[in-house]
C-alpha cells in the first residue's frame, strides 16, 4: 500500500471513530440531538454533556493516542527492537508515582490539579535523572539500563506508598487510578496535556531520518552525519513530555505503544521514519476504539481503559510473535 | 591528485593503552589503500579514529569537519553488518543518500547514484528483495553499495570482503580499483594478502598500532614484514597475470 493512501486510511479511520466516541455514553442522547447541541449549543443538559464531557473525552482519546503510538515507534526505531515501548525510559512510573503521592498525601483531594502536576513533576526529575545516569554520549544500551533503573526505583517506591498507606481507601483509589482511564476528564485536562503532548510530537516528528539511519547501526548512522547523542536527548525529551502528559490526566494505559508500531510495521515498508506518522494516526485510532468500547461492554461498571487494552493489546502481541516465528524472521 | 585525508599524530587509547599510536597517513584522490595487520593491529580503530567516531588526539582532516560535511566527504563501512528492519534493498541503499536529501526527500539525482550503486554491486535484481531475507553475502553487497551510493570521495571500509562468496570478493575489489581508477580513494581493511597485492594501488601494514610499512605491496609484502608482523612464511611472485600471493606456513 502507498505510504499517502496509508495516512489518508488511518486519518479517516480516526475521524470515524473521534464522531463515534462522541455519540456514545451512559446519557441517552439521540443522533440529531447530540450534533446540535455540539454545534450550536441548543438545548441546556445535552450541550453540557457534549461539549463538557463527551468532547474533551473524545479529544483525550486522539492525543493521548497518538502520543502513545508516536512514543512506541521512536522508542522501537531508536533501540532498533520491536518489543521496546514508550515505559522503557522509566517515565511512566515515575510519573505515576508523582499522582500516587498527590493522593496519598491528599493535595488531590484538596487542589484539582495537584494530580497531574505532580505527575508531571515526577516525569521532569525521572528524565533529570536518566540524563544523569546514562550520560552525554554513549550507546543505546546506557539509556535502556538507565531507564530499567529509574523505572524499577520509582516502581518500588510506588509500591512503598501503598504499603504505608494506612486507609484503605487511598489504597484503592490509587489502585484504581493507576489503571488508566479517561472517564470524567474535562477540558482543563486537555489544556493541560495539549501544550506537553504538542511539543513532544514536535520533538519526535524531527526524528525521522535519523531513525531511518539508525537502521544500519549507530556506527553507520554517525558516519551518515547523524549527531547520535543529540538524537538521544530529542528523544527523551520527547518521550517524556508525551507520555509525562499522558500519564499525568490519564494514569498508565499500556500496550498501545507496544502493539500499534508492531501492527503498522509491514504497511509502510518497515520504515522506521514512515512509521512514525502511522503509528501517532494508528494509535489514536486503537485508543479511541478501546475508548469506545470500554463504554459499550459495561455501560454501568466502571471499567478501566487501561485494562482493556492490556487484555486486548497482550493476545494480539502474542499473536504477532506467533506470526513473526512462523515466517522465520 | 587532492589529498582526501591527512592524519598527522592520531592516537587513539583504551583506557592507557594506546589502540593506534601516533600514526600519520596521507590518501590522495586515485589510491586504494590496503590497511593489513594482524587481528587487534588496530586497522578498525584507526579508521574510526580517523572519523571522528572515536575520541582521539592528534590530528585527523575528516574528524574535524562538520558531520554533515564529513559525510559527504567520507563514506563509512563498518565491519559490523547490520539491517535492523526488514526493509528493502533499494531502501537501504537509499540510506546513503541521507546525508545529500533535503527536505523534500530523494531527488532524480539521489535516484540515479541508488541506481548505479545497485548496478556497481549486481544486485539489479534484489531491488524489491527483503534484505533482512537475503543470505549474509547478499547483505554484505547490499550495504557496499549503500556506502557507494553516498558519494563521497573517499570510501572507508571495514573488512568490506569478508563472508562473500570468491567471485564476488574479486569483482568487489574490482569495483573499488576502479574507484581509485575515477579519482576517488578507497582505504579498506582487509585479511585477503593476495587480493591486496593483486587490486591495492598501496598497503599500510600495521603491528601494535603503528604503521610498520607502507607503499607498493611488492615493497610491504617482504619477507622480514610478514615474518615480524603476521609470523607467516609466503610466497610472493610477479606473473604475466599479475602478482601471486599465497601464505604458506605460520613461523612460531
């Protein structure tokens, strides 16, 4: 398939599934009904549940998606490996360690934005961090070590914060959230993640020919004029503002930057610049179905995005390995 | 002819040990430089040395470019073949032309030196192949001609004939002869004497870092070379074909 016919496909398939969030939800609202009050805000509770909570839901979908699928194929081209995704880096659990102290502490309770804040805060240090620990220069295989680092001492932390916990409550409430999801977000949500998600996907978008390059080795890439280490910084900067922001008004919803790039792979000639583009469309596309479907299988239990797409995203990546063995690749 | 590289002092060190030791070296347009010595002479880390690739001190004229200009200035094979993705040949060819694209991506000129390079390495008809598919000498091929399509002036390569098949190390050698025979240079580190005697304009012997000797192999190849340097005994004879080549016995 063409490259262009491939990005028309996906956007198109994103717009499809951006309208269909938009109409579904727990509040009874007619085709007609819900479009007109989208567009020009006739009729008092549908408007409110259209532009309130259905739209910023819906425009969540799109950017946490993308961000996603971006992340997971600039982290899979960069590390030259399939099975890499936007996590490795250690910012998503730190990250979520920032929320699970605002809630723990409380400051959630008390300061609507504490949340995400912290969140966004402990996402900023862990990439301080990391940049300390793997250093100017150096391979890829610094920075993965670097990441396992970080990533398994914000994770114990984490855990430390549960354990101490002493009402079960916050426990809960942190367990839940962690989960992922992106019921009851509201524009202040989108505002706040869109300037960090915008600007990653800046960052990642310039990418592209030096991931190209990376296919022949980092040797190679240097020698082709590549600048390897400020390929590396542009990276994690990148990364972290997408998925810090992401992990900041959505808690952790995995697999999608693991599975998207692994399924678009073979439509765009393996290309690991091409591949970006897709994969942001692609995994907008998936997040907002999972979205969407999360909303149609329990209608009146809360069921959390993140664990949809865990149960989804592990068959199907199973279901790619499988078929990656078969052709002896 | 220009000079395409001047090392003058290059030192390269592990730790405290010096890899490659004060070496200097000039390659003009038209040469093709055979780098020989024995494994861990420090063929591989004075090229990349020479590039930039490596911290070193000392003076080397590609490391001190711009990377984009070194790129046009140099092309670089490193030993280590490798193809991360499954993408086709033509793709990876096109890789060299990375440091030549503007934004708009490859140009009709950019096309053409992937057609040629294509064509210099016989794989006409791998284009469309998958090249994580093909077998290791195929690959090997294949990323030679990536490195050709690049451009540049002066080609550095690392054991470029290692894996192939014999038909195709000589037309590989033959095809950076002629190279040199067009006012490029190539320097390429190789283990096969005889096809370096037979197909290098000069040799660089180097032992333990340092250039031993350099020149017209008939004056490398010596006896009191081989047996310092590689501890082989050889023989080496001026035919109507051409020089003959052929190691003999490891003196211990």
């Amino acid at each position: 398939m063409r490259y262009g016919a491939l990005l028309i496909l996906l956007s198109g398939l994103v717009a499809l599934l951006f309208c269909a969030s938009l109409l579904i939800g727990p509040a009874a609202l007619g085709f007609g009904e819900s479009v007109q009050a989208l567009l020009s805000g006739k009729g008092e509770a549908a408007v409110l549940v259209m532009r309130e909570i259905r739209l910023p839901r819906a425009l969540l979908g799109v950017m946490l998606g993308a961000s996603l699928g971006l992340s997971g194929a600039a982290m899979q081209g960069y590390l030259r490996n399939p099975l890499a995704e936007p996590g490795l880096i250690g910012v998503s659990s730190s990250a979520a360690l920032g929320a699970v102290l605002a809630l723990q502490t409380g400051l959630a309770a008390a300061f609507a934005l504490a949340l995400p804040l912290m969140a966004l805060a402990g996402a900023v240090i862990s990439v301080l961090l990391l940049l300390m620990l793997a250093g100017p220069r150096g391979s890829s295989l610094t920075l993965i070590l670097a990441g396992i680092a970080v990533s398994a001492f914000a994770g114990a932390l984490t855990s430390l914060v549960l354990n101490l916990s002493p009402n079960p409550y916050a426990a809960a409430e942190i367990v839940f959230w962690m989960l992922g999801s992106l019921s009851d977000r509201s524009f202040t949500h989108v505002w706040l993640a869109l300037p960090f998600m915008a600007a990653g996907a800046a960052l990642l978008a310039t990418l592209a020919r030096g991931l190209d390059a990376l296919t022949l080795g980092e040797d190679a890439a240097q020698a082709l004029g590549i600048s390897l280490s400020r390929l590396r910084l542009v990276l994690v900067a990148g990364v972290a503002a997408s998925i810090g922001a992401g992990v900041a008004v959505a808690g952790a919803v995995g697999f999608i930057g693991l599975v998207v790039p692994h399924l678009l792979r073979p439509l765009v000639g393996a290309r690991p610049g091409r591949l970006l583009a897709a994969s942001a469309l692609g995994g907008a596309a998936m997040l907002l179905a999972a979205d969407i479907a999360v909303r149609l299988i329990t209608p009146d239990r809360d069921l959390k995005l993140g664990v949809l797409t865990a149960l989804v995203g592990a068959p199907l990546f199973l279901h790619l390995i499988y078929k990656t063995r078969r052709e002896g690749l | 002819m220009t000079d395409l590289l001047t090392l003058s002092d290059l030192t390269v060190r592990r730790g405290d040990c010096p890899v490659v030791d004060h070496v200097s070296l000039t390659v003009r347009g038209g040469e093709f430089v055979g780098l020989i010595g024995p494994n861990g002479a420090g063929k591989t880390t004075l090229m990349r040395g020479a590039l930039g690739l490596l911290p070193a001190t000392g003076h080397s004229s590609l490391a001190a470019l711009p990377a984009r200009d070194r790129a046009r200035a140099a092309a670089w094979l490193p030993q280590m073949r490798e193809i991360a993705w499954p993408v086709d040949v033509e793709t990876v060819v096109a890789l060299g032309r990375t440091p030549h694209i503007g934004a708009r991506g490859l140009s009709d000129a950019d096309r053409a030196e992937v057609d040629k390079a294509l064509h210099w390495l016989d794989l006409d008809a791998f284009r469309h192949r998958t090249a994580t598919q093909l077998s290791g000498g195929e690959q090997a091929r294949v990323l030679i001609a990536r490195t050709l399509a690049q451009g540049a002036p002066l080609v550095l390569a690392d054991e470029p004939i290692a894996g192939l098949d014999p038909a195709h190390q000589i037309a590989t050698m033959q095809v950076f002869r002629d190279l040199a025979d067009q006012g490029r240079a190539v320097i390429a580190s190789l283990h096969d004497l005889g096809l370096a005697a037979r197909l290098c304009t000069r040799l660089v012997l180097l032992g333990q870092g340092r250039v031993v000797a350099e020149g017209a192999p008939r004056d490398v190849l010596t006896e009191a070379n081989l047996r310092e340097v590689f501890h082989l005994r050889a023989h080496y004879a001026d035919t109507p074909d051409g020089p003959v080549f052929q190691p003999l016995e490891v003196i211990r």
